[in-house]
C-alpha cells in the first residue's frame, strides 16, 4: 500500500480542523482498498457477515449522500445501494458490482458533500431535513463522519490483513 495521505494539523481552527480529520479518514479507506482485485475487494470477513472492503465503499457513498446531500441540503434522493426493500444492499449486493463504478460514486458523493459542507455559512447551521424529527448542525455531522469513517476504516484494516497480510495505519 502507498501512503500518500497528509496528516492533519495539530492546531487549526475548529472547521479546518473537522475537514483534514474527515478527509484523512476518506484516504485512509482508499489506501486499504489500494492494489487490490475486484475478487479481494468483494472478499468477506467472517460468516455470517457480509462485509468487505467493496461493500465498506458502496456503504460510505450511501452515508455521505444521506448526511451531506440529503439532510444538509434536503436533497430528494434515495439511497444508491440501498433501500427500504433491501437495506444491507451496499453489502450483500457485491457478487456482481463493479469496483471501478463503486469508487467513481464514492468519490462524486465525497465531492458533492464537500460542496455542501463549504456553501454552509458556519458549522452551526443546521439539516433542512430532520431525521426522526431532529435537525442536526453541520458540526455534528461531521463529527458523526469522522466516527463512521474511523469505525470502518477499523473494519477494513482487518479485511486487508485478512486478504494480504497488509497492516498499516
């Protein structure tokens, strides 16, 4: 694995602060998933789970849209691998998906939600859409990314050390 990422400051304002600590943790998924096949992205853990290195990025596409697109900005748009019908389908679903189309959606859902966090004023402002009736700030969210994001990538260390032998941090 080639690490190219750029640690975050260690003093910074509070926003530039959140940005580089969500964006080092979106890198550091990439580089877990760096040089791999299709057929060890799609490699599961452990029964009965489904999870893989594929499924962890369709699974982060789905969150930044739902997060930066949908709540934020009140975006009337579904889920992309997902849905009411078939809700674990980022993971169950990967037999057959395409890596190259996954990482294309990741990486446009990531630039949409950059888009959105920089076009709110301040990191107190808040969801046009509630979830279960509450409105969460900007702050909030990506705090929650930076959680989701370090809870997966925990995930994916194990899934590549699994698949290769990888470790890293």
């Amino acid at each position: 694995m080639t690490d190219t990422r750029i640690d975050p400051p260690v003093v910074a304002g509070e926003r530039a602060m959140l940005r580089a600590w969500l964006d080092w943790h979106r890198e550091t998924l990439a580089v877990k998933c760096q040089g791999l096949s299709e057929e060890q992205l799609r490699l599961r853990s452990v029964p009965p789970s489904s999870m893989s290195l594929l499924g962890l990025v369709r699974h982060m596409a789905d969150v930044e849209r739902a997060w930066f697109r949908r709540r934020l900005n009140g975006e009337d748009l579904g889920g992309i691998y997902y849905s009411d019908d078939d809700p674990d389908g980022e993971f169950d679903n990967v037999d057959t998906a395409s890596a190259e189309e996954a990482f294309a959606t990741w990486h446009a859902e990531i630039e949409h939600a950059r888009a959105a966090e920089e076009a709110c004023a301040d990191l107190d402002a808040t969801t046009k859409t509630g979830r279960q009736g509450v409105h969460h700030s900007l702050r909030w969210i990506m705090c929650h990314m930076i959680e989701e994001y370090a809870r997966h990538n925990g995930h994916a260390d194990l899934l590549r050390e699994r698949i290769d032998g990888a470790t890293g941090e």
